[in-house]
C-alpha cells in the first residue's frame, strides 16, 4: 500500500504543475541570494519581531506580502495620498519587489524574501512616475524618528533604495535627517547607487559614512559564492566605499501587474508573479532583510555595533576596495562573530550639521510645484530591469 500510494503521489507530481515548477525561476534566485549572503540552509533567526521601514513607492499586498500583517502602512507622503484608490498602493513597482525581496513569504509558491519573520512598515513618497523629493523623503524620516518604538512599532531598520549625488555629507540635509536615526538606535540601509566604475562618490545618504551603504554582488548564477564580483554597475568611492556588498544582479521578487515598470519592461515579468530587477536597490533590500535576521537574534545591538559585526564578517571579493569594502555579507559568519564592545566600535566621523537656509532653499526647489530633477524615477537606485540596460551584455532577455 505504502508503494501504491508513493506511486500515485508521483504521477500527481507529474501530471499537475507544482507551485515549485511553476516557479523555478523564483526559485533559482532565491538560492543564488541565498548562497551569495551567507544565509543558504539557515532557518533561524529569521527576523521575527522587527520591522523593516521601507521608504519607497509604496507596497502593493501580492503573493508573498498578502498575509496579514507581513505589511502595515504609515502615511503616503505622495502626490497621490489624496486619491483612496491608490493611497498606499505602489502604482510604480519599485516598493513592492523590495518589501518582498525583505520580508515576502508565500506558503503557495514557496517565495520567500530573506527576512520572512520581519514586517515591512511601508511609506510611500512616490507615484506612479517614481519621482519624489527632498520634503516628501524628509517627512517620511521624520515620521519614523517619531514612531519608530510607538503603537506597537519596533522599527529597527530602515531600507532608503534611493540616492541623489551630493558633496560633503557634513553639509548635507538628507545625511543629517538618518543620522538622527542612527543616535535613535535604528540601522538605516542605504543603496551605493548604479553609476558603476565611473562614479567618483557614493549616492547620497549611502555617502554618509554613519549609515550602511550597500553596493550590489553578481553572483554569476552560481549558488557557491566563491566565484561573485562586485556588478559592474555598482557605485564605487573614491574617500567614502561601500561597506559591503549583497546579491544585486538579476533577482527575482513580487510583481505589480499593471504598474510602470511592469508595462514598461514587460520582459522583465518571470512566471506571471514575478519581476526581474537588478541594482543596489535590490542590494540594499537584502541587506536590510539581513540586518533585521542579525537584530531578531541579538536584540541590545546599537547600529554602530551591528554595522561592526556585518562588515568584520564579510568575506572579501577579488575587487578594489572602493568596489566591495569590507566584502560580500555573510549572515552565517556574523551570527557566529561575538559581539563587540560598543565603546570599541563606536563610530567618531564628524557628524553632519544642518544648515537651515540651506533647508530652506532645497526644499523650495523641491515643492510641490515640481518635483527636482535630482529627486526623478530616472534617478532611483536600481531602475535597471530586463529590457533596459544591462551591465555590459551580461544580462539579456534571453536569459529569464
């Protein structure tokens, strides 16, 4: 009876497609994440009991984040937060691949984001154009600062995939605004941007040197990380590196049918579900994801110190230093690094001062009126999609 009924499971197996096959593609980039972040056959922690701050274009609840509670909504700071239809809602496609890259877990299709005990706080600053500015990100950093530990919150980390080319971080609004962050005890995440071999500094905030600036890997589709590089279109520094870099090239998370980028690169669909996205903004969401997993399990870090334990395990990669940093995440290794005395890791760069007319005038130029040029969709970490261009000819449609 126990062979009969073996049998018969597997023709079921044969004849009906499974949510695994049907999603193979989901699948393979799960485990080249997986195995080029250090977290591959790791279960636990897996970031339960903290959120995850997504500053983006706001989250649609699809697949993997339909689950009650895997995503709650602070307020829309978009120019389409009036509108009931969309308030909330990400009519871009940005937000959404990034929150299921974070916390995504879908018991049909088997899609898990890195985090998937961890829950996505998500706030919208831009519509369906993806352009935003200075007062909508400002308002949104604000709000976090002032509810970050309140109504239930436990916000400990915030994903900014976003960046503007800024001068010196210590004159900087936006560096001033996640510093406050930082001194209230939250990890803030910031994407090294795309400007590639030819970037002379990091996009702004990850140019800070207080914040977590994530560049991207290409793990060449392996799972064995022993082969990754730095992508080549990933930021480099010239005073200021990233800190680390994590999967960022070809990764497969949650689609939004009918947004932006899903009509305007439709070759980047994958199995109907899903969306194929490449950037330091996918970096940047991994590594946040990471960040909550590292802070589930040892919950008195203080960012300097998680900072510390992320960048001391990473595994270097045969790049420059003002490619990778301190090298490759590895989730495996930081668990298993003691952690370090906060006095010894404290970090003494001089803070960034804000300057009110300073303030002011960026943010006239930046009202709603017209959003700044600096501020366009064009100009968000990680608008690189299958369709687009690719870095160099390494990724074409051919190959989702």
């Amino acid at each position: 009876m126990r062979l009969a009924a073996a049998l018969s499971l597997v023709l079921v197996a044969l004849l009906v497609p499974s949510a695994a096959r049907a999603d193979s593609k989901a699948a393979q980039s799960m485990q080249l994440v997986a195995g080029g972040s250090g977290m591959a056959g790791l279960s636990a922690p897996d970031g339960r009991g903290v959120d995850v701050a997504l500053i983006d274009s706001g989250v649609v609840p699809v697949g993997g984040l339909a689950q009650p509670g895997r995503v709650v909504y602070g307020p829309d700071f978009s120019s389409e937060r009036n509108d009931r239809d969309l308030r909330n809602l990400d009519t871009f496609g940005h937000g959404t691949h990034l929150a299921g890259l974070i916390a995504g877990r879908d018991p049909l299709t088997g899609f898990a984001g890195v985090a998937p005990g961890a829950r996505v706080v998500s706030l919208k600053i831009a519509g369906a154009d993806g352009s935003t500015d200075l007062a909508r990100v400002l308002g949104a950093l604000d709000w976090v600062r002032r509810n970050h530990d309140r109504d239930g919150y436990n916000i400990r980390v915030v994903n900014l995939s976003l960046g503007v080319v800024a001068e010196d971080y210590r004159s900087d609004v936006l560096a001033w605004a996640v510093e406050q962050l930082w001194n209230e005890g939250i990890v803030v995440v910031a994407a090294a941007g795309n400007n590639g071999v030819f970037a002379r500094t990091l996009d702004m905030p990850a140019d800070d040197p207080f914040v977590i600036a994530a560049g991207a890997s290409d793990t060449l589709k392996t799972a064995n990380p022993f082969d990754d590089r730095v992508a080549d279109f990933s930021s480099r520094g010239r005073w200021r590196a990233p800190d680390l870099v994590a999967p960022g090239s070809s990764v497969v998370s949650l689609r939004v049918p009918g947004s932006t980028l899903d009509t305007e690169f439709s070759s980047a669909r994958v199995d109907g579900k899903f969306f194929r996205g490449s950037g330091t903004s996918q970096a940047a969401a991994i590594t946040s994801g990471l960040v909550a997993r590292l802070l589930s399990a040892r919950p008195w870090l203080n960012p300097d110190q998680a900072k510390a334990v992320l960048t001391r395990s990473a595994v270097d990669l045969p790049d420059p230093r003002s490619a990778d940093g301190f090298g490759r995440i590895d989730l495996r290794r930081a668990l298993a690094m003691p952690t370090p005395d906060a006095d010894d890791v404290a970090q003494r760069f001089a803070p960034a001062v804000l300057d009110v007319d300073k303030l002011r005038r960026e943010l006239e130029e930046s009202d709603d009126l017209g959003p700044g040029a600096q501020w366009s969709g064009r100009r968000w970490s990680g608008r690189r999609w299958s369709g687009r261009r690719w870095s160099g000819a390494k990724w074409t449609d051919s190959d989702d």
